[in-house]
C-alpha cells in the first residue's frame, strides 16, 4: 500500500505541529495562531528538513477562507452591509489609495520602478479576511457595531482587489511589465476589461440579491425535511463552495466574496443558526490551515538578508494605513474607540496580498524581492495583530486620561444617538420606549402609531433610524443594555418598556437599567424561549410573551375565523387552554 500521498502528509504535519506550537503559545499567553505560523516555518521550504507541500496547502488554506466568510455571511444581513455604506466605502477606497501612495513611496526610495511601487502599495493596502475575523470572533466584537463597520470595510477592499486583478494585466505593458500591447490597445482593452469586470460583479450581485435569497433558502429547507444531519451539513459545505466555486468561474469574483455571499443569503432560512453550528469545526481547522500555509510561504533569510526593507514594509501595514484609517473614521465623526477598532483591523495583509504578489510577479512588474518582502510583513503584522487588539482598550484610557481631544473624541456624540431637537417634549412623556425595530419591533411601532401612543424606537441599525426619522418618528440608534441610549430615549419619563429583542439576557439588563432610572416603569418583553419566558416571570422582571404562545394565540384566531365564530371570545378561550 502507497503512503506516499502529499494531502494526508501535508494535513497530519500542519495540524500536529500547529497543535502543539499552538498549545505551547497558548500556555505563555500569547495568541495560538504565532504557534500555527511557527508550525508553517518549521515545515516550509525556507527551513531545513522536512518540506510539506506548499501548493496543497495553499488550496486548504482557501477552502478555510471560504468557509470562514460563509459563516461570517451566516451572521450578516445585506441591512448590515447597508448600514455602514456611507463609512465603508469612502473609508476603505480613501485608505487604499493613501496605502498605496505610502508603498509606491517606499518602493522609490529603493529605486523601484513605478510599476513595482503600485502592485507594492496595493498588496499592502489591503487586510487580512480570516485574521479580522478571527480576531473579531476571539474579542466577541463581531456581531458589535464596531464589528460589522470592519467586517463591511473589508467586503468594499475584496471588492476593489477585484478589479485591481482584471485591470493590472492589460495595464502591465504602460506599467513596465511584459504586455506587447501598444498604448492605444491597452487603452482599449483597460475600458473593455472594466467594463466586462463591473458588469460581471454586477451580475453576481444581482443573482444572488434575486435569485440566491429565494433558492438556496428553499433548498436549505428541502433538505432539512429529510431528517438526516448528515444531508443538512453536507448541503451547507456544497452551498458555501458551490457558490463560491461558482462565482468565481463565472463573474471572476473572489472565492471569499463568493462563498460570503452564499452565507447572508443563507441567513434568509430559519435553519441559518443551525448551518453556522454545523460548519463550525470545518471552519475552524481550516482556518488553522491558512496560518499554517502562510508560514509556509514565509523565508526567515529575508529577515537577515533585508531587514531595514522589512521593518519599512511593516510599518507601513501596522502603522501607517492603521493611522491613515483611524483619521478616516474620525473625520466621519464617529468614536475614538470605533476609530481604533477599525484601524487595528486593517493592521494587517494576506490572501489578497499574497495574490497580487504572485500576480505582479508573473507580469514582471514586481521583483521577486517583493514577493518575500511582501511574506515578511504579512507574517510580522499577522503575528502581532492579536496584540494590537489587546492594546486597543489600554491605549484609548491612557489617550482620554493624557488628553483632552481624546475625551473629546471618545465621547464624541453619534448624530443619530440622540433624540433630535424637532421631537415634541409632549412625544417625550408617558411614551412607550421601543428596544428593536425588527420583524416583530416594526408592527408593534406601527399598531401603536395607528392608534396615536407616542413611541420612542432604540435600534441597532443606523439605516432603520434613518428611515424612522425620515418619517419624523423618534428614534435613536444604540444599544438597548446601553445606559446612555435609554437615556436619551427618555426613559425616565416613560410608561412602558417594551423589548422587542428575543435575547432574554440583554432584556434583563435593559429591564435593571431602566428600573434604576425610572422605579414605577411597567415592562413587556419578547422571548422565544418557554423556560427563559418562565424564568423571567419568576423574578417579576415584568410580562413576557413567549413566540409559540403568540403563535397559539394567532392559529387560534385563524381557526376562530375560519369556522365563523365570534373571534374575541373563541379566541381568548381557546388562548387561555393552550
């Protein structure tokens, strides 16, 4: 029987080695994913002994980024990616062409023609997906405002590293690389591959918008109807790299972008908690693979060899586009702490980069130099990124004890976190205050607008409190379990409370905090859980309507109707029994 076969060769030394380095960084308190890139070193090319597999790793590795971004699709909604359009698009097209001008200034003070210096600056210019995600997970932060602006920051920077990979090639003769084209030709087939790029991106988009929100949560369905889990896990793998598989034959978008998409479009079924649970442990070795693949890549001689060209390199991922970003976000007038969050996010490069490395080194524009200057700093940046995250919170209390701008600029106010000055004070006493504006939270605003009861709407969503105040309603954006944000909904002078959020465990929060507030203040919650309902009702933390009672209560109204009796006493009886 053969055992020389690469894959299982190139599996059993990643994960043995990652699990032990892994393990031994976690005992000294430093981040386990420094003992995967040390597990990559140890088995690349670039050390003596043995040599795993360099390409099949590098296919793994993809598979975990696929993986990962179909999970992070599982969690995000297109009104999440809505919400920080206004912040993420400007922000991340600004902070890649600052980072790019930032690496095209250093490849010339190297002597580096223009060409180098832009694919340089690019593959500098953008971050990490599988590090910001992880980083984001292990922090709990992804779900968070702050989370979601990084997380949609990122799609804007994959999606402009996908044009960048069309045009580069019909660009690469102008740029100095080898391209035949005369001037005219490449200015033809410049606007000609642009064209044919946004049109297929477009399409992408569109399918997946009309077709994929439709499809792939009815299949979902389909398939749970079987009953076998295996069937059910073996549909979300196929969807996540189907999809992305798909996507990137077709309209020459990235795998990630792909199987991202598959992911929030999945999110449309109510089994999408369920896909996230079953994809998780693929996701998560996978992802250790992409650590692994990266040391591969890694040559520790550049560090002896070129090491002022490194650290340049360095710098410009971890300090100069994360200050560059930071600026960016508090120009947008948002907090100091978001601001820092997102530049600590983008502290860093990987896929992309190593893509478009290869990319500009095949059309000569980039020397092979580059390519490993390139590995260095995203090894280096990777390696320190969970540090800089741990520092974020250090670092904004000693800025807010030192400085006055930086008070200033932490408790810089949201525009949209406080109540305009247009709200009438008689809207402001006896209101009922709203937590969410979801499925549930907008037809309870509604039925009490039709009946004219004053209502004041916290929502997490900035373009849900957009469109409420759009309509002149009050609402505020923030978080419900957020003293502050209860404030300026007034709580204390409220009648009710109403929490619209399924989660129990914020909602007794949101119920401490406004007690504390306002001692007589009556409370009415949402849960979806029975026991949690019964919990809550034990400890009088106000009424609950648990979901299967609600829905008890509306199948038992439909059969009222349906025989024609009358619906307020067949129903109030029949709610009473179930």
């Amino acid at each position: 029987m053969p055992h020389d076969v690469p894959l299982i060769t190139t599996l059993a030394a990643g994960f043995g080695l990652a699990l032990i380095l892994g393990f031994a960084a976690a005992r000294l308190r430093l981040p386990p994913l420094l003992g995967y890139l040390l597990a990559g070193v140890i088995i690349g090319p670039g050390t003596p002994g043995f040599v795993a597999d360099v390409a099949l790793a590098g296919q793994l590795a993809e598979i975990g980024v696929m993986l990962l971004m179909f999970g992070v699709g599982l969690h995000f909604s297109l009104a999440d990616l809505l919400a920080v359009r206004k912040v993420a698009v400007p922000g991340a097209v600004v902070q890649i062409g600052v980072a790019t001008l930032m690496g095209m200034g250093v490849a010339w003070c190297w002597g580096w023609p223009i060409g180098a210096g832009l694919v340089l600056g690019l593959a500098l210019s953008v971050a990490s997906t599988v590090v910001l995600l992880r980083a984001l997970e292990s922090r709990g932060e992804l779900d968070s405002s702050n989370g979601r602006l990084a997380v949609g920051w990122l799609v804007v920077e994959d999606l402009v590293m996908v044009l960048v990979l069309v045009l580069l090639p019909p660009l690469a003769g102008v740029l100095g690389g080898s391209s035949a084209a005369g001037g005219g030709a490449v200015e033809g087939s410049l606007w000609t591959a642009l064209g044919i790029t946004l049109a297929k991106v477009a399409a992408f988009i569109a399918l997946m918008l009309v077709v994929g929100r439709r499809v792939l949560p009815k299949v979902l369905w389909w398939v749970a109807g079987a009953g076998s889990r295996e069937l059910f896990t073996l549909c979300v793998i196929a969807a996540a790299l189907g999809v992305a598989y798909g996507s990137a034959k077709l309209f020459d978008v990235s795998f990630a972008l792909g199987a991202f998409f598959s992911g929030m479009m999945l999110r449309e079924s109510e089994y999408s908690h369920r896909a996230a649970d079953e994809s998780l442990p693929l996701r998560d070795a996978f992802s250790v693979l992409f650590f692994v693949s990266v040391g591969m890549l890694f040559d520790p001689a550049v560090l002896l060899t070129d090491p002022v060209k490194v650290l340049a390199v360095t710098l410009v991922i971890m300090v100069g586009k994360t200050l560059a970003a930071i600026a960016l976000v508090l120009l947008m007038r948002l907090p100091l702490n978001t601001a820092l969050t997102v530049g600590v996010s983008l502290a860093q490069i990987g896929e992309f980069s190593f893509i478009l490395a290869g990319l500009g080194v095949g059309l000569n524009l980039l020397p092979r130099e580059g390519q490993n200057l390139i590995l260095a700093g995203a090894m280096l940046s990777i390696a320190c990124n969970s540090l800089l995250f741990a520092a974020i919170t250090p670092l904004e209390q000693r800025l807010r004890a030192r400085y006055r701008w930086a008070r200033e600029l932490a408790l810089r106010p949201d525009p949209l976190s406080e109540l305009p000055g247009t709200v009438h004070s008689e809207s402001l006493s006896g209101q009922v205050v709203l937590v969410g504006h979801g499925r549930v939270g907008s037809r309870v605003a509604d039925a009490l607008l039709a009946r004219q009861v004053p209502v004041v709407v916290v929502e997490r969503r900035r373009e849900a409190v957009e469109a409420l105040r759009a309509q002149h309603r009050p609402a505020v954006v923030g978080d419900g379990a957020e003293p502050s944000v209860l404030i300026q909904a007034h709580i204390a002078r409220a009648s009710l409370l109403v929490v619209a959020t399924p989660d129990l465990f914020d909602a007794r929060k949101m119920v401490e905090i406004a007690r504390a507030l306002n001692p007589g203040i009556a409370v009415l919650a949402r849960g979806d859980d029975s026991a949690e309902a019964e919990l809550w009702r034990q400890e009088q933390l106000g009424a609950v309507v648990a979901s299967d009672a609600a829905m008890a209560r509306e199948l038992v109204e439909q059969i009222v109707a349906l025989r024609g009796e009358p619906a307020v006493h067949g129903g109030h009886g029949a709610a009473s029994q179930t």
